[in-house]
C-alpha cells in the first residue's frame, strides 16, 4: 500500500487526527505555560526620572522592584552634577517588576584631561590648547611658558629674596 492510499484508508485517517490532537494539546499547554511563566499583566509603570539625583531614581525604582543601572555619565558645566539626564526604557513605558532601568546621568568632576603644554611654549600656543578643550583662560599673550620644574616658594619661604611668577603660572591663578 502507497502512503497516498494510506491516508485515505480509515487508519491513516485516525493516525492524522491523532497526530493534530497532538499537536493541538502541546501547543496548548505550551501557551499556558508561557502566560504563567511571563506573568502577562503584571507590569509597572517606569516613573519619570530626569532631574532627580541618582540616590532619589535609585529609591523611587527600588519601590516599584526595579533595578538601576547607571551606564553612562556626561559632563555639562551648566547641568546639577549627578542627576539624571536620560533613562531606558522611556517614561510611563509598562515593563515588569524586576527589569533593570539604563540611566545616563550627568558627571560629578569634569573628566581629567592631559594638555600638552610644554617648557618654553609660547603663552599664546598654550592659551589655545587650553582653549580647544573647553577652557575660559585671561592674560597675556605675549610672554613664554617657563617652569625650572620646582615648586613654586609659598609666602615665607623666600627670605626676602624677589621672586617672579612665570607667565604660566599668573595665567592659572586668574
């Protein structure tokens, strides 16, 4: 016998329908499985957290049972250090207890930068790389940058004697 002529005969009919009650029953019980497994339904809403500080976001999603995670920071001199700038996911979005909240928030210290500044460059030459990482500088353009490496003498320590300040170093202090 044929596996055409096998289906149509009465048995192979049976083992078919068996076969689709299967699978019927299976997919079933595999979606019921995933609606208890997920818990569809149970979701809470993610508050708005721009311009709160880290520790208040961190208190406000640990009510709700979600987790924080700080993945980025950004400097703004004119931005609250350590508040909130961003969150993922959004405001308002339904997600379930336990889900971790990405939060990008603004940097306490400005980022540490090294500027090239060498002995004997020109104030002028040191003015501008000061100035390309962001650096508001005043004074003079016209001296040079010289530095014998010590430390400059605090009041006291020079014993009467005359001390001149580098163009350099006046440039810092302003």
């Amino acid at each position: 016998m044929s596996f055409w002529g096998y289906l149509k005969s009465k048995d192979g009919k049976r083992g078919l329908l068996r076969l689709l009650g299967v699978y019927v029953g299976v997919t079933i019980l595999v979606m019921i499985f995933l609606w208890w497994y997920t818990d569809h339904g149970q979701q809470v809403s993610v508050p708005n957290l721009s311009g709160m500080t880290v520790e208040e976001a961190t208190t406000a999603l640990e009510d709700l049972n979600l987790e924080v995670l700080v993945i980025d920071s950004i400097y703004d001199k004119k931005a609250k250090p350590g508040t909130v700038l961003e969150q993922s996911p959004a405001p308002e979005q339904k997600v379930k207890e336990g889900r971790s909240v990405f939060l990008t928030i603004y940097r306490i210290l400005p980022p540490q930068e090294t500027i090239n500044i060498k002995e004997g460059d020109f104030a002028q030459v040191a003015i501008i790389k000061l100035k390309n990482k962001g650096m508001t500088v005043r004074g003079s353009k016209k001296s040079r940058v010289v530095s014998t490496g010590k430390k400059p003498p605090q009041s006291g320590e020079t014993k009467g004697k005359k001390t001149q300040e580098t163009a350099f170093q006046k440039l810092l202090k302003k």
